[in-house]
C-alpha cells in the first residue's frame, strides 16, 4: 500500500482570560509597572501571586510589592528562539528571585551569554506600552546600570514594541497611561495548534480514488457492510476491511437537517442543506450538501448524485464533488433506508 | 465482595449565566465547592480526593486545567483523576468519585465539574474543518438535527413536541434561582415562532452558553452516619456508564445500544423493574429539546416511538406522573463540562429535600443522566432516600 497522506491543520483561537481578584492585581501591576507577589499563610511571599493557599486552600489577598531587582537563582540559554518566544534574538531562560519574594520567578533574561552567571543581579525593563501581560517586562543586568552604555545595534532598530530590544531604553516604568485605568480583568490569550493531519493507510486510498474521480470503499469480504471512507477495521468487530470496493456516486437522502445559523470558521454560507447520502453500494451514509433544489424541497429518501468539480481542480479530497443534486427518479422507499437512521 | 454503600452528602453550584468575568476558572469552580462543602458540613481536611470533568480541552483552550487548578480545588497532596467523556463527563465525574467510596478505597471524594463558555467558543470547537472532508459540520446543532428528522419521521411525532418540552424545561428553570435561562412566560407557540437554526431545531429547542461548575461531596457509609440529624443525604443505588462508535453500518442513532445497555444494567443494579413507576423523577440530558422523548424511550421510561406521547399528555410535566428536569434542565443552563454532573446534582438535591423553588413532594428516588460525543458515552445513577442493601 502506498504512504498515507498527510494535510496541514491550523487551528487559531482567541481565548479570553478572566482574570479574577488574584491573578487581576498581578497583571494590573504589571501594566502599572510594578511587581507584585502575595504573603500566604506559612509567612513566604510568593510570585506570582497563587489564587489560594497551597497549604490550607485559602484565598489570598494579602499582596507585596516585591523587587524590582532579583538575584538569578538558575537559567538556561536559548540559542535559537521559536516564533512563539517573547524575543527574535537569543535570550535565557531564568528564575529570578525577586528581593523581598520568597519563591523564584520564571522570566526572560537579555544580555550577553558570557555574563549570565548564578546570583547574578537583575531588573526589570519594562515595555512602553503595557498590556498587563508577563511579556510587559524583560530581565536584564543590573551592572549595566553602572557601565558605560552599550553602543546600539543597527541591525536592530529601537521601533520595536518588544521591552528588551532597545538596550538604551530606560530601566524605569514609563508612567501608566491612566494611573486611575481600570484594573485589568479580562486578558487576550491567542492560541495556535499546528497539527500535520494524517489520513489512514486505507483513507488514502480512498483519497487517491477521489483524485482520479472514483468513490472507494472497503468492507470485510463479500457480504459484509461496505465502509466509505474505509475504517480499516469494522467497527462493530475490529475485522480489518481489506476488500476495496467501488461505489456508485448516486445516492440516497437518508436524513438532513438545514443550517441556518452562522459561526465563526464557517465555510459554507448559510442556509444550506447538510445530508446524510447513502451511496448506491455502500452501507454507510456520508455527509455533503444538497444543492440545484430549494432547501425545503430536500425529502428524506430523496434520489441524488454528485456533481463533481472540473478535473483540473481535483485533489485528494471529498470536496471534488461540489454538492449533490436530485436526479428526479422516484424518491427511494423507506424501507430501503430506516436501518441507517 | 459487594460494594460499600455510598451517599451524596453535600451538593454546591454556581449561579450559571453567559459571562462570569468577575473569576477566574479557579474562582469559578473554587464556589463551587465551597458551597458542597457547607452543604456536606465537612471541611477541606476530611475529603480524601478529588475527581474532576470538563468538557474537552480545546473548548477552553487550557491544556490539563487540572494541573495549574490543584490549590484551588484543594487536590494538592491528595489523589487527583480527571475523568474525559466529552459532554457527559460529569456524570461520568460522578460516578468515578462514587466507585473510589464503593471501592472502599476512600471515605470522602470531592467530585466537581465546570466550564466556562465566555472564555471559549464550542461551536467554533466542534466545527474544525478536518482535511480531506467536506466542511458540512456546523457544532452540536448541526450534528445532532439530522437525527432528530430522523425521530420524527420513525416514531410519526407531531411537530409541536420539541416546543412542548423547551417550553416545559424553561418554565421549570423560572423556579430555579441558580438557572441561567429564567423565561415564566414561555410558551409552546412562541417556541414554535423562534428562528429555525438546524431546521427541525428551533433557537428556543437549543440550550445555552453558560459558565458555571457543580461540585457533590460522596461519603461512605460512615461518613453519612456522621451527617447531623435529620439533614439527609442521598444514598447512591446503582450507577453505569456505557460507550459506543459514533458512527457503524445500521448504527441507531436515535435510540443508541449503549444507551439501552447502560439503562438496563443500572435498573438491574437499583432493583427497579419498572422505571416509569419507580423513580419519582428524572433529570435527563436534554440539550435540543427533542431529546427529551428519545432519551425516555432510551432509558425504559417509554416503548420505543412512544415518548412523545408522554410528553403531549404532560406526563413529564412538574404535575406529571414523571417530572423530568425540574431544575431547566441543560436548556436553561449548559456550562457544558458540568452539564451532566448538575443532572446528577439536582437528582440528590430532590432526594434530600434540598432543590428549593422546584422541589417536588416526597422523592424516593430520582434519576440522573448525562450523554456525551456523538450519542456515544452514557453515564447515569439511580440516588434514593433508601440505604442500599
């Protein structure tokens, strides 16, 4: 058998992040360009501050304004940052912990490999415009602060929003837009997923049929139910289904129901009609769209075939066949089909 | 060896309502609990686990909540399992914590369950154009009313029965404080006048989105002993849980096996013979309306092609032989991870004289169920006011 196919799936959501008291005063700190942590009950100042006490599951209120300066407690380099990291050029990894904090913080780090050390002495450089997100500040030396500044790098011009890209940039909070600006409840938290889809051994083959304008499907032997897509096993018994079997592309509506209502992602326009089509051959329904009749016209046991895409457009997937539409024979009886419903 | 009698000892739920944006996903489940809690008057250090559901991942975009959750939802330093069933997790959740106080393993287990819809969007979710298909998907709506045509059409059902349960379900959520959906004036003809979404399911058939967690503290049979006098706990009788294919030649998706199978052996563990009878009333997963006289026929409260019989004749009505949903149902909340655990909630609060505004007189034993996926997870319990023999 041939390798199976593989196609891109890009998923991409914007999610949206109640924040709540706790997590609420941090972030609202960090747009204000302060650090905060909170006292919990054994006495320790932890940072971030956590939503409820891990020893007694209280929640905590009792916040500290702690740093801005921290001693690099452990780190690790990142030589080749990834699109998803919070700098284009290389950066470490660090726990900072914070003076008058208890607990480390996980941040960004800038400066030169080679002066990166443990117990290193670190502040903040804050981002001009803050969102009230952890990518609102940087690490960087504090030792910096005494020697001479560091010539600018015209690879890299200052224009940039990230907090660490401009080494002149002072070290300070610009003042909050609004120092009376609502605190920050609500935060944006864009999430991607690359995924390499791949088709079964046998799906493929079915994919491969469909770029050459035949419907392929598979069943155990003679007798048994005919699956399109093939599943490779029955799925009522897990017998492999080795046999292929071609299908014819008319059909039978067995049921449908009409889509009206529009949502994000859609890639058909509403309304239409999305149906269950029983293949002359097959014995199991799959799902497409009825089109060429009004949408209440469409009838359970309504007779259709495939109205196929011009050859040159084919590939390997079901959407070579554009719709379905009715062929006007005689509706098909009812008995011919209930078992699939 | 037989099975450790156990009990619902305390139930807590959140107000459900479209946006919570004054918690975190924390927060939100965290109030949930603290009302169990209070409820079971028992503290943090006498639950000995914590089993948890919600919906899948990507509905909220949170890889394993779980994991960052632990200190809310006092699991740290204790057994934390989180149960995955899609949307009929929490009953499912549910059931799990009952099987560790069963199994004689713990005395107390704190089951919870939620969702938070505002922070996600499901039917962008349950809508992911997978490579190689035809993009037809259009969410749960979308999925679900090809088979509901399909029920009318097999058990020859008026059109108006779908109204008359969304507007039975939503009245029944105006008695409930805590229901996202209050709507006292609905009627059967101003659901038939909704906009038609995935025709034959009206927007008035069609549940909500809502944010919102349920949490249940199951005890063992000591640990109800314990529970002051005369505050009673509901006692579980019999659970199961059932899976099956979403999709196989012949499938009945109308009336699925494993709905029946896992009907059938929970009966047989609570001792029922005659559901219809038996049980005082019913919270059903109902999320389109329909599903109402299909899941009746499902679970033996009906012959099959006959629940909606029961449903034109007001048998499931609040004054009817078998109240089903008195709380709204998922039509008038769905914080769709813990959907399935407020079924089994709203059962024991009506066993322990506890549901408030819809209580109804003299429960003995309730029903609650959920199902989830493509009709393919079932998960249900039998609570009653009786001991287990």
């Amino acid at each position: 058998m041939n390798q199976p196919l593989t196609a891109p799936l890009d998923l991409f959501f914007d999610y949206q992040r109640s924040t709540g008291p706790t997590i609420g005063a941090f972030v609202t700190g960090l747009r204000d360009g302060r650090l905060l942590g909170a006292r919990i009950g054994d006495g320790r100042v932890l940072v971030p501050p956590p939503e409820y006490d891990p020893a007694t599951g209280v929640p905590i209120d009792d916040f500290v304004e702690v740093g801005p300066a921290g001693t690099v407690l452990s780190y690790s380099w990142q030589d080749e940052p990834q699109p998803e990291h919070p700098l284009d050029t290389p950066f470490a990894w660090a726990l900072v912990q914070l003076d008058g904090a208890d607990t480390p913080l996980l941040h960004v780090l800038q400066g030169d490999r080679d002066e990166l050390e443990v117990g290193l002495r670190v502040v903040p450089r804050w981002a001009d415009e803050r969102a009230g997100r952890i990518t609102d500040l940087v690490f960087v030396p504090e030792r910096r602060l005494s020697s001479s500044k560091p010539s600018s790098d015209p690879e890299h011009p200052s224009s940039t929003s990230q907090p660490g890209s401009d080494p002149e940039r002072p070290l300070s909070p610009s003042t909050p837009s609004s120092a009376e600006a609502e605190p920050v409840s609500l935060i944006n938290t864009p999430i991607a997923l690359s995924i390499e889809h791949s088709a079964s051994a046998q799906e493929s083959e079915y994919l491969r049929g469909l770029a050459r304008g035949e419907l392929i499907g598979a069943r155990v032997g003679p007798g048994s139910p005919v699956y399109i897509p093939p599943r490779g096993a029955s799925p009522t018994d897990g017998v492999p289904t080795e046999e292929f079997v071609q299908v014819a592309d008319t059909g039978t509506v067995t049921t449908f129901c009409i889509v009206n209502v529009p949502f994000l992602g859609q890639q058909i326009t509403p309304p239409y009609v999305s149906a269950y089509v029983l293949l002359d051959g097959a014995d199991i329904a799959i799902q497409h769209l009825i089109l060429e009749c009004p949408a209440d016209e469409v009838r359970m046991g309504m007779r259709v075939q495939a109205k196929w895409r011009p050859e040159s457009e084919w590939g390997h997937t079901l959407r070579n066949i554009e719709y379905f539409r009715p062929t006007g024979e005689p509706d098909a009886d009812y008995e011919t089909y209930r078992h699939h419903l | 060896m037989s099975k450790q009698p156990a009990a619902v000892l305390g139930v807590g739920q959140t107000h459900y309502t479209s946006k919570r944006l004054d918690v975190s996903m924390s927060g939100l489940v965290r109030e949930a609990i603290d009302k169990a809690l209070a409820d079971a008057r028992v503290g943090w250090d006498e639950i000995d686990a914590v089993v948890i559901g919600k919906a899948p991942d990507l509905f909220e975009g949170a890889m394993m909540p779980e994991l960052a959750m632990a200190d809310a939802i006092g699991a740290t330093g204790k057994p934390l399992l989180r149960v995955h069933t899609a949307g009929s997790v929490g009953g499912s959740t549910a059931n799990v914590a009952a099987s560790l106080v069963q199994a004689g393993v713990h005395a107390r287990v704190l089951a919870v369950a939620w969702e938070k819809q505002s922070e996600s969007n499901a039917m962008w979710a349950l809508s992911i154009p997978v490579p190689f298909s035809m993009p037809v998907g259009a969410g749960a709506g979308g999925y679900f009313a090809p088979h509901v045509r399909s029920y009318i059409r097999k058990s020859g059902a008026p059109e108006n029965i779908g109204a008359i349960v969304a507007a039975k379900d939503r009245r029944n959520g105006a008695r409930n404080p805590l229901a996202h959906l209050k709507q006292p004036d609905i009627t059967v003809e101003s659901v038939q006048a909704s906009q038609m979404l995935w025709d034959p399911i009206r927007f008035a058939e069609t549940c909500p989105s809502s944010d919102g967690a349920c949490a249940m503290v199951i005890g063992n049979e000591e640990a109800a002993d314990r529970v002051e006098e005369g505050r009673r706990v509901a006692w579980i009788q019999a659970t199961a849980m059932r899976t099956e294919p979403t999709t196989f030649s012949g499938r009945d998706h109308i009336n699925p096996r494993a709905g029946r199978d896992a009907a059938a052996a929970l009966w047989r563990a609570a001792g029922v013979d005659d559901p219809f009878t038996e049980i005082d009333c019913a919270e059903i997963y109902v999320p389109f309306s329909w599903f109402e006289p299909m899941w009746l026929e499902n679970l033996g409260f009906a012959e099959e092609f006959t629940g909606w019989r029961m449903v034109a004749e007001g048998v499931t009505a609040p004054d009817g032989a078998l109240p089903v949903n008195m709380s709204g149902g998922v039509l008038s909340s769905n914080p769709i991870g813990a959907s399935g655990m407020i079924r089994f909630a709203e059962a024991a609060l009506q066993v322990m004289g506890r549901a408030g505004g819809h209580q109804l007189d003299g429960v003995r034993r309730a029903l609650g169920h959920a199902y989830g996926g493509g009709s393919q997870y079932f998960s249900m319990w039998v609570v009653g006011a009786d001991r287990p023999s």
